[in-house]
C-alpha cells in the first residue's frame, strides 16, 4: 500500500485549544455565580452550544454567541450589560491568544512533509484558523489547507483526491475520534487517534477497536514511524 498523503488536524493536535476554552469556561461560570451553580450553568451551556452549531458553526465567535444566549437564559432574558461586555471581552482575548505549538510538531511535521503531502484539515471559524496557522509558522509545510464547516467521511474523500491520490492512501491524525477518525475511516481513509489532555464533550466518541486503519498514538511524534510501518506491511 502506497500512503503518499498525511491530512493533519489542527486545534489540539497542533497547537493548544481546548484549555483556552476551559479557562473561559471557567470565566463565565464565575460571571453568573449567582444565577446556579457550576453543575447548572455548564449544562445549560452545552446544551446551547449544541443547539447552535448548525447555525454558529465551530469556533470562538459562535462559543461567544452561545455564552451570551445561556447568559440570556440563565439570566431570565436580562443578562446585565456587564455581563454581555465581560462574555464579549473574553472572547476578543480568546481570538488574540497566543499560539503555543505542543511539543514535537515542528521537527515532525518536517519530517512527514519530506515524504509526504501534508494537508491541513481543520474545522472552525475562516479568519481564526487562518490567523493561527500564520502565527504557528507551520504554514509553508502544508501543501494544502481546508477550513470546512464540517468533517464527515464525504469531507475527507473530497480532500484526499483534490489534494492527493485518494482516500485509501491517505492517513489522518487529529485529537478527535468524532472528527478526525470514525469519518476518515468510512471515508477509506487510515486514522490516527492523537488524545489531547482534554477533549471537548461533542467530540467524543468510541473508538473503532480492532479495525485494521485505526491506530492510537500518544504523541504526534510517533508518527512518522506510524505511518511508515504501514507502508511496510504492505
């Protein structure tokens, strides 16, 4: 088998992401300390987050958008203008964050972009992703980049043959089982399960166990080798 395409993930697989969520988590938890408590006002977030993505989509302004609604909620329809001005500052700090790489990306990505087409695939918000891929540096390795709304099995068959030779040799690597594996599998894809310290709840999912194009690896910089002793077996 002829793996000639690497799709890589961004958010959490590159660069940090789901702590600086957490922190803001955290942030507006304690902005509406009066109206529930930790448990109540966490639920009643993700369960406005999901209601939203079709709408919002995946990122930081639609993570905004959601906050002020569960304020809304939380708050009987009157959030304080001080609570919307906070939840607005906070995310304006998220979208100016600092992009911190996780350890061993740079040196691996160069060394997969010597054998392979590296292709960036990454939900979220167009101008975000854009501004952190800039700022990581990473940016020249990529043969290609895709900012989509969505990541489903028909997703990564696009990808993979307008920037390579096909699914079936293709290998994508993400954080995500939801996202980055069970799709690029149905998709004919070879995935690689790279667990992030936290993971947001909706994308959560059980592992493909046993299939023979999923692995897991407990850091990116295994999997050079990964993916070479794919290509071997065959």
């Amino acid at each position: 088998m002829t793996i000639t395409t690497v799709g890589l993930d961004a958010d959490d697989t590159l660069w940090h992401n789901e702590t600086i969520f957490r922190l803001t988590h955290g942030r507006f938890v304690d902005l509406l300390d009066e109206h529930g408590d930790r448990e109540t006002i966490e639920a009643r977030l993700a369960e406005v987050e999901r209601r939203n993505l079709r709408l919002y989509g995946y990122g930081v302004k639609g993570f905004t958008l959601s906050m002020i609604e569960t304020a809304m909620e939380l708050c009987d329809g009157g959030a304080p203008p001080e609570v919307v001005r906070e939840i607005l500052a906070a995310g304006r700090e998220m979208l100016a964050h600092p992009v911190e790489t996780l350890p061993s990306v740079d040196e691996t990505l160069a060394a997969l972009a010597e054998r392979y087409r590296l292709v960036l695939i990454t939900k979220g918000d167009l101008l975000d992703q854009e501004r952190k891929l800039a700022a990581s540096g990473l940016g020249d390795l990529f043969a290609a980049v895709e900012i989509v709304s969505e990541k489903d099995s028909g997703t990564y068959t696009r990808v993979f043959d307008r920037h390579g030779t096909g699914s079936a040799e293709a290998v994508m690597a993400g954080n995500s089982m939801k996202s980055d594996v069970l799709p690029a599998i149905e998709a004919g894809a070879w995935a690689v399960h790279i667990p992030y310290v936290v993971t947001w709840a909706h994308e959560l999912a059980d592992a493909p166990e046993g299939h023979p194009r999923y692995g897991t690896l407990d850091t990116i910089a295994d999997l050079p080798a990964w993916i070479a002793a794919r290509a071997d077996q065959a």
